[in-house]
C-alpha cells in the first residue's frame, strides 16, 4: 500500500486496477499516507532539536533573571516576556510569565512557549500544552544562571527524545481523520467532472478516486516540510488534487476511446 504514494506520480494503470476494479474504499492507502506524513513530521521535529547545540542554550539562558517555579506555577520573574528565534528562523522559544494571552505573531510554525504555569509545543499553529506541576512531578526549582543551562539542556534532550515518538503516535488520528474528510469533499465534487465527461461510478470508486487524487498534494507537502521548503499549502494541494482529479478521468477516458476504436 505505501507503493500508491510513489506510484502515483507515475503509474497509468493505478485508474484502472484501483479505481475501477478496486475494492473497497481505499482505507489501507489513506492509512499508509497517515504513516508516511507522521513520520515526516517527527523526523522533521527531531532534526530541528538535535540542531539546538549548547551554545545556543548558553545563549539563551545567559538572558535569564532567576526563575522561581513553586506550586506548578513561575513566581519569579513576573511580567517579563523573552523570545529567540533560531536554526535559520524556522524555530523558536518564548518565555512569557505576562497575564496576556500567548502570541505567536511573527514567530516560526514550531517552537516552544513557556507561560507562567505550562510549557506550550507548537508545531504548525497545533498546541500541546504540558502543565509545569507535571513536568516536574509536583517539585519546586529555582533556577539561577548556574543551573538555567543545565536545565536547558536536559529539556531539550527530553523533547529531543520523547516529542518526535509523541508528535507521531497522536497525530495519527488526527491526519486519518483530515485525510478522510478531504476524500468526501472531493468525492462529491467528482460528481462535476464525471457529469461533464457522461461518465457513471459508484460511490466506492469516487471515493477511490478521490484517494489518488489527494496523494500527490499531501505527500509533496510532508516531504517540503522534511526538507524545510516552505510552499502555499492550502492553494497548491486545491490546484493538484483537482489537476490530478482531471488527469485520471481523462486518461480513463482517452483508454476507453481507444478500446471502442479497437473493437
């Protein structure tokens, strides 16, 4: 099932045998997609936090007043707000004890936010929230220049562990459910162009088609986001599937044209 994610690029026949005469709706496929887009994800994360060395810890702490963390919540400093951004601005880390609200204007897809009472993951605009009291099991710390850089880097060696296995293993539902719901959208909209073209399928074969027809969009979007190549997302995944959408009924159609010569 994982072949569909290369194959599509480039198999004619992939109409034929799997929309056509396919079976079922294509759950297997979207599932090997769910597997192969998590994984980019965590790999991407990984890669991004094994970056952070300790000279940018060093740099980062030696911004720090004393922090004082008691009952799950940063007593000291109070209102002060610092942020870094870094690895070619693509990640950052806020440390904002301030009563507003977190703002993430202007800052990178990924990062991480600390407010007075829980540390935030961001990973494109999606918010993990870790409450204080249970990163630290209950414990009161205070931190002093002497140990912020040691702190620093025990966290990011945590994150750097534990976030890619977590970041993959609870986005699979969520994906799942995206994938499947772009399908119905696009499953309906089948019913234009096979208007158009006079052409009759059941519900299982829209929803095949409309399977394939998504596939080179998500999978150049996972591997952009591997590689750091930032593209219009939302813009370039519409004009794909519905190009990929057309190629396919069209070259269904040129197909049965030439059997009809034939015969």
């Amino acid at each position: 099932m994982f072949s569909f994610l290369y194959r599509i690029f480039y198999d004619r026949t992939l109409f034929p045998t799997f929309v056509k005469n396919g079976k079922g709706f294509g759950f297997k496929i979207l599932f090997a997609l769910t597997l192969f887009v998590g994984f980019c994800l965590s790999f991407r994360i990984f890669v991004i936090f094994s970056s952070i060395t300790p000279q940018t810890i060093a740099t980062v702490s030696a911004n720090f007043p004393e922090i004082v963390i008691k009952d799950g919540r940063i007593t000291s400093p109070q209102d002060y707000r610092y942020s870094y951004v870094f690895f070619g601005n693509t990640i950052f880390f806020v440390f904002d004890t301030t009563k507003n609200p977190p703002d993430f204007n202007g800052l990178p897809d990924i990062g991480l936010y600390v407010t007075s009472d829980a540390l935030l993951s961001i990973n494109s605009k999606e918010i993990k929230r870790l409450p204080l009291a249970r990163l630290l099991n209950g414990s009161d710390l205070i931190l002093d220049q002497g140990n912020i850089y040691q702190w620093g880097l025990d966290t990011v060696s945590k994150i750097k562990l534990f976030l890619p296995a977590f970041l993959f293993i609870f986005s699979l539902p969520g994906l799942f459910s995206l994938y499947f719901i772009t399908c119905l959208f696009y499953m309906a909209f089948s019913f234009l162009p096979t208007y158009l073209m006079k052409k009759t399928m059941s519900w299982e074969q829209r929803f095949r088609l409309s399977v394939l027809s998504i596939l080179p969009a998500y999978v150049l979007d996972a591997l952009a986001f591997l590689l750091g190549v930032k593209i219009s997302t939302e813009l370039f995944g519409i004009f794909i599937t519905l190009f990929y959408m057309f190629c396919l009924l069209k070259d269904d159609d040129q197909r049965e044209n030439v059997v009809t010569q034939q015969i």
